[in-house]
C-alpha cells in the first residue's frame, strides 16, 4: 500500500519538476527610438493570457515554458513580436506609431508597401469619413477620389444613394465596381461606415487584373475594424440629424395655372375651361388653391444613427464588437427605414505560427413605404400629376371626404391607401486561417458563406369614399398580403500563399501571392452558378529604384457556354523611383524633392457581371422559341493602360498625383439582341457578344499641409474627366444599334454609349402662315411649336433627321478640401462640382403636363416654365408654348438639354474635442456638420446631379449634431 502511495507520488510530482524544469526567466528594457524607458508596456506569450508590464524604468521579467514568441504592445507605439529562442535577455525598441498608414496598400489578397507599388490604386481618408455623418458607405465616395464618380439624385430612405463608376462606364450591364469587404463580394450600402478601417480603390487593369473577368468596372477593396492587442477600448458614435429638401418643384398656383389652361386650349382651338370670374376669384384668393406637395409633406424628415465598438485582446487574440443602429424617417409617418447590424471580428492565435480570422456579421433593414407606389416615389409622382384648383376634400358633413381625382388623391394615399413593409437580412460568417512558415513565407485559407433574404407584407383597410352629398362613389377594397423574396446563398473558399522577403542586404525586395478560389451562388428559384479561379502576382523591387508588377489570372465562370468558360487575364507594371537614384541626391537633402516615381502598366480584364444561363434557348410554354441560344457567348473583355506620376515635395508637405489612363473595351455583352423571328414568335432575341467601346482620360491630385504654430492644416484637390466613345456599335464599324425599348438612345462610330439621340431646334414656329408654308414639319404643329430642323433635306421630319446631341456624363469634375485644426478645435470643408454636363428637362421638370400617353393634360407647370414660355408677344423664349394633349413638342430635342454643371458645398463641419474625463474617458468630440446646404448651379431643372423626371424622392440638405468618445 506505501509503495502505491510512492508510485502515485511521483507520477504526480514529477510533472510538476519536469514543467518546473522547462520554466526559464526572460528579462529586458523597452526603450523608445531615444533611449528613453516606456513605463506599463504590456508584454504577452503569444497564444496564451499569460503576461506582464514594463515598470518605470522600462524593464520586465516574465517566466516563459520553452520557446515562445512575446508580444510587446503599447499605446502609441508600433507593436513588435519577438522569438524567445536562445535568448535569455530581451531588449526592445518601439516606434512610435506616426508612420502614415498610407504607406502600407492592401492590393487584394495582400500588403504591399507604396514605396514598392507601381500601378494605380488610391485610399479613402477614412478619418474623413468617419468623423462626419453618413448614411450609407456610397456617399463617402462624391468628391474624395479622382477618377471616381457617384451622381446621388435623391436621399429615398432605404434606397441606394445612387450608382459608382470607376474611369467611365463601358457595359450595358451593370457598371458598378466589384466591393471586397474582407475577402468576400459584398456590396457598398450594407456597410456600416463606422465599422470600416482602411477602403482602397484599384483603377487600373495591373492592379484590378487579380479579380480577372470581375475587374473591369474597377474594385473597391474594404478591410473592417479589427481589436489591438492589450487596448481594450469603448468606442461609441451617435449623431442625429434634420433634413430640408432643397430641389422641390415650384409649381403654379391657382390664377396661373387657370389662365395657362385656357391659353394653352385657346391655342388648339378647344372650349375653355375657366371663366374670367373664377380667375378673379383664385387671384383674390376666393378659390380653391391647394399646394399638393406640402400637403403630402406632413412633417419634418429626421434621422439617427448610433454605432458603437468593444475592442481589446491579449496573447490568445484579439476581439472587436461592433454594433450599429440607424433610423431614417420621411416626410410622413409610413415612409422610412431603420438598420441594425452587429459584427463580431476575432484573431485568434491558435499556436506560435498559426492565426484564425474568425468574424461574423449580420444586419437587418427595414423598409416602410406607401402600398401603392412602393418604389418610394410614387406618392410624388401622384402629387405631381394634381392642380391647385383640385380640391383635397368635398365640403360635407363628412370628416375627411376626400374627393378622388381620376381615382388619384395623394392624402387619402396616405392615411387610407394602406402601407407596405420590407425586410432584408443578411448574414455572413468569415473564416480565415494563417500559417506562418517562416517570417517570410505563410500560407491562408478563406471560407466564407453569406445568405440573403427579403420579405414584404402589405395591408390595406376598407374606406369607402363619399361625393359631397354623402353618396358612395367608390370603394378601396381590404387587401392584405405577404411574400417572400428570393434568397441568395454564396459560398466561396480560397487558398493563398504569401511570400515577401529583403533581398541583396535589404536592396531589393519580392512580394510574391499564388492562389486559388472557388466561389458557389444558389438561389431560391432553382438558379445557380459557379466560378473557379487561380491566380499569381508578382511584386518586385530592385534596388528601391526599378519596380516590377506582374499578374496573372484565369478564370471560369458556368454562366456562359460551355467552349467559353474559361478566360485568362494578364497584366503587368513597372515604375521608377526617381528620387533614389544618385543624381537626385541634391535635391533629396534639401528637401525640394522627397518623392518622385514614374508609373506605367497594361493589362486585360473582364466583365462577367450577367445573368446566368443566357446562353441558352428559352422556349415558351406554346413551344415558341423566344431565345436563340448561342454557344459562342461570353464575357466581356477590356484592355488598360496607365501612365501615372507621383510627386512629394516642399519636405513632404506637397503631394501631387497625375495620371492618363485609356480602356478599350469589347465583345461586349448584349443580352436582349433582336434577331429576325424564325418561328412563330412576335419578339425573338439572343445574347451575343457585341461592339467595342473606348474610355480615356486624366486624373490630377494635390494636397498640402502643413504646421503654422498651434494650427495644423491641409488643403486639397482633386481635377478629373473621361470621354467615352463608341468604337463599333455591332460586328462591323458600320454597324448601327437601335434600342427598341428606348428610342432616345442609338450607337454608332464615334458616339457615346448613353448618348441624347435627338432633333436639332431651329427656334419656334412663329405664325399659321409659317406653319402652313414649312414642309418638314410633324403632325399636330401649331405656332409656338419647336421647329425642328430637316437634317436630310427630304421634306420630312423623322428619325433620319435626329443627330447626337451630346451624352449626360459629368466632365471636368473636381473637388476642394480644407482640413484645420486649433488645439481642441477642429474644422472640416469638403466642395465638389462638375464643370461640365449636360442634362435632360424631361418629365414635368420640363414639360407643362404629364406626357402620360392618355390624357396629356394632368399636373401644372412650373413656374420657371410659365416665365419662359412662347407667347405671341414674347416669341424669343426659352420654351415652346404651353400645350395639353398630344404635341410633337415633348419629343428629345436640344431644347430640352441644359447646362448641369454644379458646385456643391457637399459638408461643413465644425468639432470640439475635449481631451480627457475622468480615468477612463480618453476624449470627447462633439461636432456640427452640414451636408448638400450649399449648391451654386445654372441647371434650369431641380437637381443637377439628376436628370428630369414626373416625380422624386426630394433631395436633401441634412444637419447634424453629433457625439463620438472613447473609453479604455
């Protein structure tokens, strides 16, 4: 029995010795870059809780078990991981973390340093962005990069703010770029701005050719917060805001539009409708006059937004918890929206070597719009289409008789024609392991699952409505339902690996990435696709003067036909550091010259960004064949080329950035091509491969700042155009491309892609005789009516005569930034304009009436229309005469293009930081800011950045106040 007490014994010491045993004591300082000790520098075994601090010289002591990697992270400085093996003693020198994180470029699945990159890729000042209130991630894009576009032409709660163009658009598809947010395709507006760390934007084909047949709209490549080890930190942003909307109609009143309506029917010879009494009794204010727009406009719009983030870690990894909450309310109490999102992102340090990214992300939106209309405009549209002199309500006993218009009256829409909600979800789980070979050499995994769902349900009460002697005279019958959208399901996995080392002592450097992915859509309704890939770049530096990018990229996508599945894309950089060669050293010392490299790069990228299965016969249920299949179908294909030079000078205080970029674009894809019909189909179409399009232009940067006693400040600006041309409309040169669903627009040689195809005016027609004595001419012309000019000189007026009249791109943008800071005082100015574009007054922005293809006789002018209008005594005006009916007027003609450009304050924003509260509130900033209040424009519509239209969302001027604080 004490023998078996001995044995148990020693099997349990002897552990206990051996542990003991292997326990050694590692010492060291911490110093700065000066010498100088760094009290409470947090000192961690990798992969374990176990640690401790620096004490007040600097100096530590901590028992390791074997060889291990200790982790030294302070506030302030640059974190340093260090290998215990065969050391005892320890000493570390931290930087101090002022380095600009420009330096270092996510380019796609990597790192690269700016100092070693060659093709052209640019970073949003995410400070900028996060210390004003935005929306949606979209909006930080108006004005803060060159070469990058976003027209916004309304502030729809729940909508997309509007579309991103990358170097012009070139596609009939879809041309926004592709987003990345860490390593998965996502898209822009379900981002949190608050959530992001760093965004990077590739613009040329070197740097976009590693997405291959993804890349040719340009990718936007976005990495989310992540926590830092040993800073536990509370971050919390909350601001709310009130919204104005600054491009409202300023329709007639009462008098005007009575005397407008029977000039406009005293010229077609038509009875008219109101007497000289009931025009007295509107002018003296004795009739009706109803101003349907701010009926329908019952209350002030305002939003909020709250997000907040807890952060930290230690030896075994780090965490942050990012939550975010925002409500946008319209004008009445069903329109709005309001998002929740959390994101949870993890390092996890697994072993010495191996790391796990584990995060997760899931939000809901929530969508509330009226029933009818429920693309969030339609209650506009229908207020649009009232005159003043309708009334709202029958005078009647009756509480609330509304009266019925053509079975339109935008109130009783709102209190009575029922609502209708939506939900969108979406859930992303993102798993991506790190294995560190050695320093220089590690190999990653990535696989990710996201699924999308949506839902809607819509109710609507029974009203009966009553004439004003009580009467029924019509019913809004119950109606009450519920779908449920298709859901989306994707799943991609990826394998990478990284190698990046110093060659020649330091001289030379070598990025080098290979990989492969996979990627699965399925959805709801029995579609799916599925995309491979594999892929190299090549980053080389010799001797920090000659800079080498290569990229190669193949991939293969089910959505086309089986012999054109497949596709490689190469591309391939190069640049000059300038400023390190020897005779630049004169120069470099005094600090004239600190930067100066010369880029350029060429490469081959697609579009892929179509519907599947087009390529395939589609067949009706009569056994009509609607679709002819085509096997040759394919992607889109794009050739780029970049020459680019950056320059800092004035001792880093100026930056400039210049760059001319040319994309060549072809086999473009036409998915809805007519073909003649070959059976007994009234509409037979096929996708094909057609066409080439052509993009050029030029980009120019600068910013300078500087330090002038306490105030720090900088000051920016970014200057860029793109021409867009069309190359071969068909399969030959000669070729021409009718759009039979849209008669405005036609491609040819020489013309842009989203071109105004359209008459040349030759004034007005002044008199019956005029009229009478012109042949070319369109049915249904009376005097003061658009004299359109007989471009073939056939005497008669028709397609043939129409020209290009110019394409509705934004040219000669530009924007101005002025950044100043005064000890607690902060303040911010951000102006963006076009100086150049060329809009389209259609619609009722334009037209006296609503051209609904009825009645023609619906709504009431504007005012600046009834100001500038023909008339027999005023025949040298802007406009054609007022018309109701059908009238050759409302045809696309120059008359009806004006001059959009703009300069718009796009924000203001004062703040003031309080530094410290307390122990644990490390600073306070409270901040004032104001968004679109500003614009400067000759557009005679109500939006620059919109063309005209029967009816919108109003754009809006936004007014916030909000707070952002840290705790750690």
């Amino acid at each position: 029995m004490f023998k078996s007490r001995i044995i148990l014994l020693m099997l349990f010491v002897l552990p206990v010795f051996t542990i003991l045993a292997q326990q050694r004591s590692i010492t060291g300082t911490v110093t700065d870059e000066t010498g100088e000790p760094i009290p409470s520098v947090l000192v961690l075994i990798k992969g374990s809780t176990a640690g401790t601090t620096t004490d007040l010289d600097g100096t530590y002591s901590i028992s390791v078990p074997g060889e291990v990697t200790l982790i030294f992270n302070m506030i302030g400085f640059n974190g340093q991981e260090i290998s215990t093996e065969g050391k005892n003693t320890i000493d570390v020198t931290l930087q101090e973390s002022s380095v600009d994180l420009n330096e270092v470029v996510v380019v796609g699945f990597s790192e690269v340093e700016r100092q070693h990159l060659a093709s052209s890729v640019e970073q949003l000042d995410m400070d900028l962005v996060k210390s004003r209130p935005i929306f949606k991630l979209e909006e930080a894009f108006s004005g803060t990069i060159p070469g990058v576009t976003l027209m916004q032409g309304n502030n729809l709660p729940g909508s997309v703010p509007g579309s991103i163009s990358i170097r012009g658009i070139s596609t009939l598809q879809n041309a926004g770029p592709l987003v990345i947010i860490d390593g998965m395709e996502q898209s822009l507006t379900d981002i949190d701005p608050n959530q992001v760390k760093n965004i990077t934007v590739l613009k040329d084909a070197a740097s976009a050719a590693l997405y291959g047949s993804r890349g040719a709209n340009g990718v936007i490549i976005i990495e989310t917060d992540r926590g830092t080890t040993g800073q536990f930190k509370v971050n919390l942003h909350s601001w709310g805001a009130l919204h104005n909307p600054i491009d409202l109609p300023d329709f007639v009143g009462a008098s005007d539009y009575m005397k407008l309506n029977n000039e406009a029917r005293g010229y077609q010879g038509q009875s008219l409708l109101f007497s000289d009494t009931d025009i007295t009794a509107a002018e003296s204010g004795n009739y009706t006059n109803v101003n349907w727009l701010d009926e329908i406009m019952q209350r002030q719009s305002y939003s909020h937004n709250t997000s907040a983030s807890i952060s930290g870690g230690g030896g075994v990894g780090t965490f942050n918890l990012m939550l975010g909450y925002i409500d946008e309310n319209g004008m009445n109490e069903l329109e709005g929206s309001n998002k929740f999102s959390a994101r949870f992102n993890t390092n996890i340090n697994i072993a010495d070597k191996f790391v796990l990214l584990a995060d997760f992300y899931a939000h809901r939106l929530q969508v509330d719009r009226l029933q009818a209309n429920n693309d969030g405009h339609g209650l506009y549209q229908l207020a649009w289409r009232m005159n003043p002199t309708q009334p709202i309500f029958y005078e009647s006993e009756l509480e609330n008789n509304y009266i019925l218009h053509n079975n339109i009256n935008p109130l009783a829409s709102i209190e009575h024609g029922g609502s209708w909600n939506a939900l969108h979800d979406r859930s992303t789980i993102n798993l991506r392991p790190k294995y560190f070979i050695n320093k220089n050499l590690s190999v990653e995994g990535n696989v990710s699952y996201m699924i999308n769902k949506s839902a809607n349900k819509y109710k609507r009460l029974t009203y009966k409505f009553f004439d004003g002697d009580g009467k029924p005279v019509n019913i809004w019958s119950n109606s009450v339902g519920a779908s449920q959208g298709v859901s989306q399901s994707q799943v991609t996995a990826r394998a990478l690996i990284n190698y990046e080392k110093e060659l020649r002592q330091g001289q030379d450097k070598i990025y080098l990435l290979g990989g492969a992915e996979i990627m699965n859509n399925t959805y709801t309704d029995y579609r799916e696709f599925s995309k491979s890939s594999f892929f190299t770049k090549l980053n080389y530096s010799y001797d920090s003067r000659y800079l080498i990018e290569v990229t190669a990229r193949g991939d293969g996508s089910s959505k086309f036909a089986p012999n054109n599945r497949w596709g490689f894309f190469p591309s391939g950089a190069f640049a000059w550091n300038v400023h390190n060669e020897s005779f630049m050293n004169g120069l470099i010392s005094s600090g004239v010259v600190n930067n100066l490299k010369f880029r350029a790069s060429y490469g081959l990228i697609g579009n892929e960004n179509v519907d599947p299965y087009l390529w395939q016969e589609v067949v009706n249920t009569w056994g009509w064949t609607m679709r002819v299949p085509n096997p040759d179908f394919s992607w889109e294909k794009q050739r780029q080329s970049n020459f680019g030079l950056d320059l800092t000078t004035f001792n880093n205080k100026l930056n400039l950035t210049a760059e001319y970029y040319h994309k060549f674009s072809y086999d473009l894809i036409y998915s809805d091509f007519p073909v003649p019909p070959l059976t007994g189909s009234y509409y037979l179409t096929s996708s094909v491969n057609i066409g080439e399009v052509e993009n050029k232009g030029w980009e120019f940067s600068a910013n300078y700042a500087d330090k002038v006693g306490e105030v720090d400040y900088s000051i920016g600006g970014i200057f860029f155009d793109n021409q867009n041309r069309v190359l071969k409309a068909g399969y030959n040169r000669s070729d021409t491309l009718i759009f039979k669903s849209n008669q405005d627009k036609i491609w040819y040689e020489g013309i842009a892609i989203d071109n105004y195809f359209g008459y040349e005016s030759d004034g007005y027609f002044q008199t019956w005789e005029e009229v009478d004595g012109t042949e070319a001419k369109l049915p249904n012309t009376y005097p003061g009516d658009i004299k359109y000019k007989d471009k073939n000189g056939d005497g008669v007026i028709n397609d043939e005569d129409k020209i290009n009249l110019g394409d509705p791109f934004p040219h000669l943008n530009y924007s101005i930034n002025f950044n100043l800071r005064f000890r607690r005082w902060d303040f911010n100015f951000l102006g963006q304009g076009v100086g150049k574009r060329l809009g389209r007054l259609n619609g009722m922005e334009g037209y006296p009436v609503l051209m609904d293809g009825v009645n023609n006789n619906l709504g009431a002018p504007r005012e600046y229309y009834m100001n500038n209008r023909w008339t027999p005594e005023t025949t040298d005006s802007r406009f054609p005469r007022v018309w109701t009916g059908s009238s050759p007027n409302a045809l696309l003609s120059d008359v009806w293009l004006s001059n959009a450009a703009f300069f718009r304050v796009k924000m203001l924003q004062l703040g003031y930081t309080v530094p410290k509260i307390g122990r644990n509130i490390n600073s306070v900033r409270i901040y004032f800011n104001a968004q679109d209040a500003i614009t400067f424009t000759k557009w005679e519509g109500l939006e620059p950045e919109r063309d005209g239209g029967n009816g919108n969302y109003p754009r809006m001027a936004t007014f916030s106040l909000g707070v952002k604080a840290t705790i750690n």
